[in-house]
C-alpha cells in the first residue's frame, strides 16, 4: 500500500473551499490537514511515498456520471463505445465513477440483461462503475426480480415512456413498477416523452417528405416531454415513489419538476450538457460539406436539441441554480456517422438515438464556472456530490474526506482545453459533438482509488482497474 501527499492545493467541495493537504493511503483518503501539517513533529512530505504538488489547482472528487450506455443496442446497432474505450475516456475527461444502465428490452428477462452487462463490464473499466437497471419489460417475473436488485447492489431502474415496442412500458405497467419502487426504495428513473404521440407526429412529417435529421426535434416536441413529466410525476405520486427524471430538455418540463417539488413530492431531475450548450437549430439543423443535411445526425438524441429561440437552454442553466435540477450526467451514448448515424440517410427515425460527452462534462460544466452561471462548489456538486447521494454511494464516492475512496481530480483553472477529434478525443467516434469548444481549465492529474490514472497528459491506468460499486439506496431522500 502506497501513501501519497497532495499539497498545497484548493480542496472544493460542494459547501466550500479550502486551502488542503490530502493524504491518501492506499485506495482511500486517509485526512484532509491543514496545509503544511506535521504528524507527531514528523514532516509528512518526507513520511509518504509520494508527494503531488497541486499548488494553485482544484483538488475536487472524481466526477461522477450517473447516466451513461457503453454498448447500448440501439436502432439495429450498439453504442461505439466498450466499457474499455468508454471509462478510459471518461477518466481522460476527470470522471472516476460511472452508472451505465444493464438492459432488459421488451420480450427479454430482467435477469438475463443484468448477467450480460456483468459480463461485458467486469474487467475491462478504466475506473469504477456501477449500473442502473432498464426495465423494458414490466411483468410479474420483472417485478420479482426488481425486488432483489438492492441485494445486488442496483438501487435505481429506468423505464421508458418513449420507444413503444423496444423499452417502452405503458400507464398500467409504469404505475405496477412505481408500487415496487415505493416499497423497496428503488429509484424510478423516468425517460419521459410520450413515444405514442411522437411516433404519430414523426410518421406524419416523414410522409411530408420532412425526413432529414431537424425534424427529429420537431417530432419530440416539447408538449411530448412536458405531458409525459407530468403523467410520471401523477404516477409516482399515486405509488408513492421517488422519481428521478433523466435527460430533462424543455424549460416547461423542468416547471413541471419545480412545481412537483414545491409540492413536497420527492422528485429530481438530471440535464445534460448538450441541454445547456448546443440546439435545434445550430445543431439538428446543421449541413456540411462532407454530410451534406445528415450533417445533424451527429446530435440526434432523445429527448432532443431544443430550439434556442424558445430559451430553454437558459432555462436549464437557471434550473441548476435554483436546483429545480439537480445533477448533471452525460446520457453518454455514442454512435459514429460512418455506417451507424448513416443509417437514417433520407428517415430521421432510423438515425440510433444519442451523442458521446463522457470526456468532457467536467471540462464543459466547469465553463459554467468560467462563465459565471454556476459556482464553483455548485460545479462540483452538479458532477459530482449529488450523483453520489442520488444514487447510494455517498460517503465512498463524490466527497473529499476521511475514508473516501481516493477519486480525486486536480483541475487547473489557469490551464486550458481545447476539444475536438483530434485534441482531447478519446471516446470510440469519429466525429466529436463538442468541436471547437474551448474550456478555461484543464484536468491534470485523475487518481482512482489511489492510483494516477492520468497525469500531464499520460493514460497511465490500465483496463481492469475500474471495480463494481455495489450501491446503497438513494440518500437524497427523506
Ligand atoms: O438519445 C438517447 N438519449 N439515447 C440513449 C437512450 C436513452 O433514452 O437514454
Ligand atoms: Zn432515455
Ligand atoms: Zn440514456
Ligand atoms: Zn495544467
């Protein structure tokens, strides 16, 4: 078991920030000291195995991102990324910890999904990893089997409003696995857009020869998320279970949340930053020399791109603010446009649904900072504090403190980063969503349970050194 010193630097926190040396010892934070602290008139520098000066850098805990899809099959494809690929970008970007969701479609057994991820995941991780659990079959085998998914360490399940006849689960089934929720304290995770509806809209613009990637947006209206939110909220309210509802995109769905939470109703809400930065129409209605209209394949996801025009990007910045929303997770979920995007050239409907960010959260959040919308501890409480409560790994995860598991970011704030394919990308893509975006800050040094993972520009981690968090239930909840 090695020791390490980090000196000097600014331990931020969700509450605060301090002037801290951090001594890890072995996989875990052994004391946050004051700097420059002696141990029985011992110096410390010269009693650890290794000294890391962080002098004039955020000493914060690793990221945490609680929605991502390694491998997700999607559309007749899989997501590009591998667990391998996926959590080795995420470390690149300061993400020590991911939630990824293990799928059961509809007509498949909750059980059988589970196994597989297990087996896809186990082993190949760059850092820590957990799962969610998709049910895309609620029947009377999936919500016995829901029932033992706290024993195995999966405290949270997502259903599906949205994508009838592969994840989605109507009123009746939605409402039987909230009443499992309410009774064993699983989180319902909640994908709300009316499918039906949109599916209709979508059916109806493409025989109107509206069939490039911008209509994608338009199908998904923002009536389709705002009436599903509510019928998720009105759901969970009748069982009695908490709700978490995933990849929030329109500024009325979030006064739905508010107005829910203002009701004392235990609800939350996740964005991401593709929510906050990108849009309808500079991004679904993009053209290029090279893709021509399919050119905004790139940032085909659901919920979709929401129209700038109609401010709800502001809005979702306001929303992290006032905490109508309360963390920030990627919805990593990456396809290239060679042979996957490609394959809804003259139909939206068939472009796989999702955009790869694992590397670049904490980089583009952290601009937020920059940028004065949120402030530093909030940056770290957004990415990092409230996943680990959300989601029952608080006090090991998202915290710098005595008996933490040593995930700890060093984070420059005079360095900078400039993103792009060809500069910070290391998800398995061939093109990045995020280029030409330019960060004031830069990740440094990424450690994982004690061990540098990345330092100074240098992958120094190996897959197999990410484990499965087993995770308690939600300690965001009353
Ligand atoms: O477009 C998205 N979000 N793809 C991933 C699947 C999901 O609904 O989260
Ligand atoms: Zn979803
Ligand atoms: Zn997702
Ligand atoms: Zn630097």
């Amino acid at each position: 078991m090695s020791t390490t010193l980090i000196t000097g630097g600014t331990v931020v926190s969700s509450t605060g920030r301090v002037l801290a040396d951090v001594l890890v010892d072995g996989e875990t934070i052994r004391a946050v000291l004051e700097p420059g602290s002696t141990l029985l008139g011992h110096d410390l520098t010269g009693s650890v195995d290794r000294v890391i000066d962080a002098t004039g850098r955020y000493v914060i805990p690793g990221g945490i991102d609680a929605h991502t899809h390694m491998q997700l099959p999607f559309g007749g494809t899989f997501a590009s990324d591998t667990f391998e690929t996926g959590t080795r970008a995420a470390a690149w970007g300061g993400t020590t910890t991911i939630v990824d969701f293990a799928v059961q479609k509809t007509g498949e057994r909750l059980q059988d999904g589970l196994a597989a991820w297990h087996e896809l995941a186990a082993g190949e991780c760059a850092v820590d990893y957990g799962f969610h659990q998709i049910v895309g079959g609620v029947d009377d085998d999936s919500l016995r089997a829901m029932r033992g998914l706290v024993d195995e360490g999966i405290s949270s399940f997502k259903l599906f409003m949205a994508y009838p006849g592969v994840f989605y689960s109507d009123d009746a089934q939605i409402l039987k696995a909230m009443q499992v929720s309410a009774e064993t304290g699983l989180m319902t995770m909640m994908h709300a857009e009316n499918g039906p509806a949109i599916d209709v809209i979508a059916e109806q613009l493409v025989a109107q020869g509206r069939q490039g990637p911008y209509f994608h947006g338009i199908a998904r209206a923002w009536q389709m998320e705002e009436e599903a939110t509510h019928r998720a909220i009105m759901l969970a309210n009748y069982a009695g279970a908490p709700l978490y509802v995933v990849h929030v995109s329109a500024k009325q769905a979030v006064q739905q949340l508010a107005w829910a939470r203002d009701q004392g109703q235990q609800v939350f809400g996740e964005t991401c930053p593709q929510y906050l930065y990108l849009s309808l129409e500079e991004q679904l209605g993009a053209t290029s020399a090279e893709w021509g209209e399919l050119e905004g394949a790139k940032w085909v996801c659901s919920t979709p791109l929401r129209s700038r025009e109609e401010g709800h990007q502001d809005h979702m910045w306001q929303a992290l603010r006032t905490n109508d929303i309360q963390m920030v997770s990627t919805d990593h979920c990456p396809f290239c446009m060679k042979d996957q995007k490609e394959l809804g050239r003259g139909d939206f409907r068939a472009i796989p649904n999702g955009i790869g960010s694992i590397e670049h959260r904490m980089d583009l959040m952290y601009q937020g900072v920059v940028t004065g919308r949120i402030t530093l501890e909030r940056w770290v409480e957004l990415t990092s504090t409230t996943p680990a409560r959300m989601f029952g790994m608080h006090g090991r995860k998202g915290v710098i403190q005595p008996g933490a598991d040593a995930d700890i970011v060093l984070y420059d704030p005079n360095g900078h980063t400039s993103i792009g394919l060809e500069k910070t990308h290391h998800m398995n893509m061939d093109h990045s969503a995020w280029e030409g975006y330019e960060i004031d800050g830069h990740v440094d040094t990424v450690m994982a349970r004690g061990k540098v993972i990345v330092d100074d520009g240098a992958y120094l981690g190996a897959k197999g050194d990410g484990r499965f968090v087993k995770r308690g239930l939600s300690q965001y909840l009353a």
